[in-house]
C-alpha cells in the first residue's frame, strides 16, 4: 500500500514496525493524561503524607498477604513505624498515630488479622469508646459484645500480640481464656439482672494470670499463623549478615528484576523455608514420581522453589518447614510468578565451610600501622581455618596492591570472626567473597567479590610470606 504510493519499501517497513511496537502497549492521549495526574498526585502524597499515604495503601491491600509484606517492607525503608495490632488503639483500618516527641507510626489494622472480621472490631472500637481503655482481657470479656466477638477472634488477638498493652503475657491469655469469656458471661449476666454485691457493687475478682511464656520461636509462629507474616521480629533478623554475605539475590529482587536474572540464571538464596508439600507427577516420564514444592521466604519476601525427582531423596531431609538454609539453583520463568528448580540446600549452619572461597581485607592506607597489623594478625590466629585471606593495601604513591597472606593464616569465616574484623577495622573493609557452584567467585551485583577481581583493573599482586 505504501509503495503504491511512492512510498519506499524501507520508509514503509519502518513505518509498520514501529506501528506494531508501539501498538503492543500503547495509550490515547486522554488516557495517558489521566495516568500522569493520578501518578503525579500519589507520588505528592507520598512525598509530604509518607505515613498517611502507606496507611491507605496497607488498608487498600488488606486482603493480600503478599501485597502487604511487601509495603511494610516499603515502610520499613522509608523508617516509618509500623505498630502491631492493639485492642487499645487498632481501627478496623491501618491507622496513622502520632504522639508527641515521637515520630508518626502506622498501627495495624485489627480487620487484617486473619480471623477477626469487621462486625468484631466494630463492636471491639465502640465499647473502647465507651468505657475507655481495656485494662485486662477480663476486662475487655466483661465489655465487649461476646456475640460478636467469640473465642476464636480473641484467640487470634491474643496469638498477634493485639493485647500486649495491658501487660500479660501471651501463652498465659491463651491459658485463660475460657476463664475470661465465662467471667465477661457472668459480669453482663449480673449487670442485667441488678445482682449486685452487699456493698452496692460487684465483688467477683478477676483470676490471676499463671506464669507462661512462649519461647520466641513459638511467639513468631502464632504472629506468622494470624497475620501471614512477621511484624515484631523476623526469626531471620539476628542472621541478616549471613544471609547478605552469600546470597546472590533476594526475592524481591527475583520478581523485580527479570532482566538481571532470566530464566535459567544460576542463584543462591538464604531464608526460612515457611512450606513445603509434595506433588506426584504425572507426565509421560515421570509419572508416579514425588516432587517437592517449598515457599522459601526472606527479609524481603517470599518465592516458590521445587526439587526434582532426581534430587529429593539426596535433599529431603533439610525439607523442613522453619528451617534456615540457602538454595542453590536456576531461576524459571515458565510462569507468571519466578521461581527457583534447586539442585542443592546448604543448611545456614554450614554457610561458612560450604559457601565461602575467600576473605578481603581493605586495609588501604591503614596497613602501614604496625599496631593494627599486630591486633588483626591476632584476630586471625584465634579463627584458623583453610578459606585463603587478602588484603588490599594502598601504597604511598597511591598504587593498590593486593596481596595473599601465608597459608598458615588461612581463616574459617564465621560470624564471631567477622564481628572481631568490623570490630577492628569497620564493616566496609571486611569483604566475604561467595563460591559459586563451579568454584569462581560469587557475590551480588553490587561486587561482592570486586575485591578479588581487582587484578583485572591493574592491581599488583604479590605473594606474601
């Protein structure tokens, strides 16, 4: 049609592929518009109401766990608080608290907790109203609507952590909760009837609480069961350094990161394995055959991976939900959502001995002090092991020159080797440089193992004795 035209073929192919590229994603004018004002109005709002703006967009996605983990993680980089549950403070909705001398924080909304509908927190939030502050769950038994709110609701508050304000403990609420929701029966029972006691008042004593305290694992447990995630603790927090030092990627930046990572793109990651179930097989070649599907979860979120017939029965016994371990695998990206096809599970125990090839030290100028050099020689000797030890030092004349210590200071890199060298020289000079399932050096994107590859950039090296 163009040519006929006296248009040249080329103009005309060119014309049409770039109609086609454009036509695969492409807007009018007004709708465009429409998406640039809604995107400069919410990007407004973020910027001079960051706590508001987080607080409707967590109560937008209430129902989306996913969704939620990841703004709170969103909240927790822009350094705004996000409270747990409070029967003495929580809305039906996320809801933003400000008190004065502190910073603004989001507290959770009680509708969110799984369990626990809206007519509850309804009936919850107007006897607080009415009569103030619940002082104990005897209290809160004696005033709230028991039809509207019944055992399990205020178990699964319990479990959250939405009673922690009035200063039980958990495990003993749990305890006593039957004895609380008799007691509130028997209070409103009395109340209608008139019974009171021989003063004009009534007498019955609220029971005592017994001594009973979850173990933290077990607190974190019921958090994760009644809110689909973590919110006082991630049992992972106390092992984030390990988990930055060899993981290759996160799960957040699996799902947004496509490019860096393909399909087939070898990783490892760290986490919590939250679930695991086995699927049998049903294919032409495989058919009867157990395959293993796990949720691995970390700080950032949480990703599906599977073991195949071929590996489960060597990697079934690190299958085990809660358990802390990094997975060594390629990525796929057959479905909408990636995920991992693992071909080997590393217990987070055994990081150090299996997952680390080296140890750089970025001395710089600070290699031409002869104490440090003596207390870091000292460091090294209480940590010996038969992963090798680099240093990076700058000369005079500003030339870098790497050098490997003798092999009678190879180290083991544990966590208490690596707190003695932050400890000593600061956290940025000390790097852990990864191993790869082939034996070269790993390391996020970011250059974990920069420090090794130096030499391709000029450095020296030399051979130490």
């Amino acid at each position: 049609g163009a040519t006929a035209k006296g248009v040249a073929r080329a103009t005309g192919e060119q014309v049409f592929e770039d109609i086609l590229r454009f036509g695969s994603y492409a807007f009018n004018k007004a709708h465009s518009t429409g998406y640039a004002m809604l995107a400069y109005k919410t990007a407004y709002m973020k910027a001079h109401y960051p706590a508001e703006y987080m607080a409707a967009l967590l109560t937008f996605e209430m129902d989306s766990t996913d969704k939620l983990a990841e703004h709170l993680d969103e909240c927790r980089r822009m350094k705004i608080p996000v409270a747990p549950p409070d029967v003495n403070e929580s809305g039906v909705d996320f809801t933003v608290v400000r008190k004065q001398g502190t910073p603004a924080q989001i507290r959770f909304g009680l509708a969110a907790v799984k369990g626990v509908g809206e007519k509850a927190v309804t009936a919850i939030v107007r006897a607080r109203d009415e009569g103030g502050p619940y002082k104990s769950l005897f209290d809160f038994c004696e005033r709230v609507d028991l039809s509207a709110v019944n055992r399990a609701v205020i178990e699964a508050l319990i479990k959250c952590g939405a009673f922690d304000s009035t200063g039980a403990l958990r495990k003993a609420l749990i305890a006593v909760v039957d004895d609380a929701i008799a007691y509130g029966a028997s209070q409103a029972d009395d109340r209608r009837t008139g019974q009171l006691g021989l003063f004009g008042g009534q007498q019955t004593q609220e029971p005592k609480l017994p001594e009973l305290r979850w173990s933290e694992a077990e607190m974190l447990a019921h958090e994760k069961a009644t809110l689909g995630f973590y919110i006082t603790r991630h049992p992972l927090s106390a092992h984030a350094l390990t988990l930055e030092k060899y993981s290759s990627v996160d799960t957040h930046a699996l799902h947004a990161d496509p490019n860096n990572y393909p399909d087939g793109a070898e990783v490892t990651l760290g986490g919590l394995i939250s679930k695991t179930r086995m699927v049998m097989l049903k294919n032409d070649r495989q058919t009867g055959q157990k395959m293993a599907v796990i949720t691995i979860e970390d700080l950032h979120g949480q990703i599906e991976a599977t073991v195949s017939p071929r590996d489960l029965p060597k990697l079934q016994e690190h299958l085990v939900p809660d358990a802390l371990v990094f997975l060594r695998g390629k990525v796929s990206r057959r479905r909408q959502s990636p995920s991992l096809r693992v071909s080997e599970i590393i217990p987070l125990a055994e990081a150090d001995e299996r997952l680390c090839r080296s140890v750089l030290l970025k001395l710089g100028s600070l290699a031409s002090s002869d104490t440090l050099l003596n207390e870091l020689k000292e460091v090294i000797a209480r940590y010996p092991g038969d992963r090798a030890v680099f240093m990076e030092i700058t000369t005079r004349n500003h030339l870098k020159v790497m050098i490997r210590t003798a092999p009678t200071m190879c180290v083991r890199p544990t966590q208490a080797f690596c707190d003695a060298v932050t400890d000593l020289l600061g956290p940025e000079r000390l790097v852990i440089v990864p191993m790869n399932r082939n034996g070269t050096n790993g390391g996020r994107r970011t250059g974990a193992a920069d420090g090794v590859a130096e030499q391709q950039r000029g450095a020296i090296y030399a051979a130490s004795s």
